[in-house]
C-alpha cells in the first residue's frame, strides 16, 4: 500500500479530523482513509460494466446478438506500428 504525507495541514483540521474519527469509532488515520476512498469511489459512481449491460438490456440485445457479434467480429491480431 502507499504511503501519503500530508504536510502544512491547519491544526483547526487536524482537531476535527481527531473528534470525527472519535465520533465514528476509528483513529485519525482510519478516519482519513474512509474519507479519501468516499471521496473518489463514491458508491454511486458510474461502473462502466453494469452501464453497458444496462445499454445492452435497454436496447432489447440478447445472447444471440452477442454471439452474432462474435461471429462476425474481425479476429486477425493487430499489428503493431513501425515506428522506424
């Protein structure tokens, strides 16, 4: 796991972040990781995997579309770029 330094922090934060983390049962630390990992992985965040099924059911596809899709699909590998 990583290691972040949080430096020139004001005491007045520092003193909440202490009385949140008393008020929620956890150390400061814990405190402070529960706060970040809400911050950028809301649970309401868009998850890309369930908004594409969600497009797939809403647009009536089916398991046979998806494996006529397959089918169809170009299965040559790619090739890479010379870049020389």
């Amino acid at each position: 796991m990583a290691t972040l330094t949080v430096r020139n922090l004001p005491e007045e934060v520092h003193c909440a972040l202490r009385v949140r983390a008393a008020m929620h049962g956890r150390s400061t630390e814990a405190e402070v990781r529960y706060i970040l990992e809400a911050t950028v992985r809301p649970p309401d965040r868009l998850r890309m995997g369930t908004a594409l099924a969600e497009l797939g059911r809403r647009a009536g596809l089916t398991s046979g579309d998806l494996s006529a899709i397959e089918r169809r699909r170009d299965k040559m590998p790619a090739v890479p770029l010379d870049l020389e």
